[in-house]
C-alpha cells in the first residue's frame, strides 16, 4: 500500500488502473489444478495459489476485482506513511470511492478508448456493478449486490 498511494501521488487519478491477474480457479470450488504440467494448490485462507512442492513460489492470484476494489478504499481511507512522500492522509469516503471507481472502470476504458464506458451519465453504456458497501475508514467490506450488462442484468445475489 505504502508504494501504491506514493504512484497515485506522483501520478495522479487520472492515470491510475486497477487490475489483478486473477485466475480461474476465483470463486470456484477447485483447490488443485495442473496447468502444463505444472501442479498448483489454492493457499488454506484462499488469498493465491502456490506451486505445489515448492516452497515459497507463487503460482498465481485469486485476486477478484471487487476485492482489489475494496484493498484500494481502505488504503485510501487510511492515513499512511510513504515510501517517497512523508505521508499520505486519509480521504473522505466519497473521495476515495470516486477515486477507486476511477481505477477500476473511468480510466481503463479511456486508456482502451471505449467510448461510453467507464461513466455514469445520459447516453453511456449500462455496464455497472452494483455495490454493498460497509464499515469504516482503513477497514470496509466490499460486496457485489448485482452487475448489469447492456442494461440487462447479469448477476444478482440471492
């Protein structure tokens, strides 16, 4: 986090993507796989995958965007040392949900010029996730309520 909120300064909003190399396995209910030969077991808090039989070597992430979503509230809500900047403060939480939402859908569809995507205004595309969130400052739990696509929607919790 400390690095993380040292770029968004140097950089700015506007030039920040969230994303994650999150695998297949997210969300299911596998615990092994064997891609190329290459065998991998989901870790017991289920946070990553690790190459089986080989200590300390990482397979791949299980990282779900909504949980690189919440990581990036809670640093943002949280007061911080940095790394290059003596300290980050914490923003408000209508800040730093802008901000994180900017991350995660504004600004990846400008950088990939997916006219409109990535906003909430009268003639955009009807693509958004559909938020539950709770807690407070440095601490929030991020839930996914429902997602629609082209207006439609596409998942919903029961």
């Amino acid at each position: 986090p400390l690095y993380i909120r040292d770029i968004i300064k140097r950089k700015g909003i506007g030039k920040i993507i969230g994303m994650t190399d999150c695998m297949f396995v997210a969300g299911s209910s596998l615990k092994r796989i064997n891609l190329s030969g290459v065998p991998g077991a989901v870790s017991d808090d289920g946070k990553y995958i690790a190459v089986e039989n080989k200590k300390n070597t990482l397979f791949g992430s299980v990282l779900a965007m909504s949980t690189g979503f919440e990581n990036m509230l809670n640093w943002l809500t949280s007061r911080t040392e940095g790394i290059w900047n003596q300290t980050h403060p914490a923003l408000d939480f209508e800040k730093a949900v802008s901000a994180a939402s900017r991350f995660y859908s504004t600004n990846p569809c400008r950088l990939m010029k997916l006219r409109g995507y990535g906003r909430i205004k009268d003639g955009a595309k009807a693509d958004i996730a559909i938020l539950d969130i709770s807690g407070s400052p440095g601490s929030y739990k991020v839930r996914v309520q429902s997602t629609i696509v082209d207006g439609i929607t596409a998942y919903a919790k029961d």
